[in-house]
C-alpha cells in the first residue's frame, strides 16, 4: 500500500512495484491508509510524510498500536531521519526524496524478507561478542552496559556479520543480504556502513577488513571486567 497525495509520485512508486510482481494499491490521505489498514491490512505500506489530513508520523503511530506491518516511510528531509526510525514513531525503513525506484523496489524486497515468520523467529535472537550484546528482537545494541544507536542498515550489517562468525562476507553478499539488491551494486555504500560502526562501537567493534574479499568478524576478546 502506498500513502501519498502527490499523485504523480505514486503511481510512479506503483508502476515499479508492479513490474516487480507485487499487487498495489494507493491511498492520498492517512485516515483513509488507517481505515484500509485495518480493514484489509496490506503486506507493507509506503508512507509519506507530508500528507493533507494527519502527517505520516502520526499515522505511522497509529499503525503501531495495532499493528506490525512493515513500514517504510518517504521524507523530504534527512533532519526526520531521527525520529521517524526511534522506537516511538516504529517504521522500519525510510528513504528520502528524491529516491532511486529501483532502489525502493531493493528495500521493499528486503523488508518483505526480513519480515518473512521463519526469519523473524530467528531474528528474536541475542548475540554476544566480546563486550558487545545486540538483541535482534528489540534491535538494540550494548557495549557494556552503554546502548549504543544505530541506523537501521548499520545495525543488520552488524548482525549479518555476528550471525557468520568465522566466515568471510564479500562485499556484494552483504549488499544482497542487508541491502536486498540482487544485482552487484555499489559496493561503497558497505564501506560506509562499516566506518560507522567502526566509529560508534569504538574498540568493541569486531569487524575486520579482509583486504579484496570483504568483512568478517574476529573472534571475541574475553569481556573486560566491569
Ligand atoms: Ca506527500
């Protein structure tokens, strides 16, 4: 379900999710996205921010109330970001205008994956590693007792590599399985991911570059004593 007044932009959004092989429907208001929701709950919901009736926070909590539904939300400004991703407001994703269709098509693919119930259940998990903790089911991350914050991709790259301790990812195998691009994309977009890792999770970061291959976990220090 897209929830966007701007017409053009989504049936634009529609015309590429239904290339892709999903079935579309399109609302302009969110108390008529909040009505369909719970009357006839979609898959996932594309939501806008700027709406005419109540903006897509707003609806973006109401949602929540009630329901799980993968959200991922459109925002013309990157200053949202924060808020639209914390835990209050709960969507699962963003992007921000203007965006790549195809790029949407690669996140609505992955979400939808990531929210498969298989998956799901294995995401209720807890890793630790070394002095780090990251809980898949609440998506928080510790070093110590510290939480740390994450962006959403920065925290699946993180578990991607955690769940394959001893394996060697490449570059294109974490943008397949974080990003959902089934094609070889531009594989900076991990490196910068990494670096951000690297710099919140400081000397707690476990993730080691394996120079023209990829990345990889090292093997956890003993925890240091509090
Ligand atoms: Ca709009």
């Amino acid at each position: 379900m897209i929830v966007e007044d701007e017409s053009s932009i989504a049936s634009f959004v529609a015309l590429y999710l239904k290339n892709a092989g999903y079935a579309v429907r399109a609302v302009g208001k969110g108390t008529d996205a909040l009505d369909q929701i719970s009357s006839d709950p979609p898959s996932l919901v594309i939501l806008d921010l700027m709406l005419p009736d109540i903006d897509g926070i707003e609806v973006c909590r109401r949602i929540r109330k009630s329901s799980d539904v993968p959200i991922l939300m459109l925002t013309a400004r990157d200053e949202d970001v924060d808020k639209i991703i914390g835990l209050e407001v709960g969507a699962d994703d963003y992007m921000t205008k203007p965006f790549n269709p195809r790029e949407l098509v690669a996140r609505v693919k992955s979400i939808l994956r990531r929210s498969t119930p298989e998956r799901r259940q294995a995401e209720s998990a807890v890793i630790r590693h070394g002095d780090l903790t990251v809980d898949a089911g609440r998506r928080e991350v510790r070093v110590g007792e510290e939480e740390i914050q994450l962006a959403p991709k920065e925290f699946d790259l993180l578990w991607e590599l955690l769940d394959h301790r001893g394996l060697v990812l490449t570059r294109d195998q974490l943008l397949e399985r974080v990003w959902g691009y089934t094609f070889a994309g531009d594989t900076r977009t991990v490196d910068v991911h990494v670096r951000q890792l690297r710099r919140k999770l400081g000397e707690a970061s476990p993730i080691v570059t394996v120079w023209g291959v990829g990345y990889k976990v090292s093997p956890a220090k003993n925890p240091t004593p509090a």
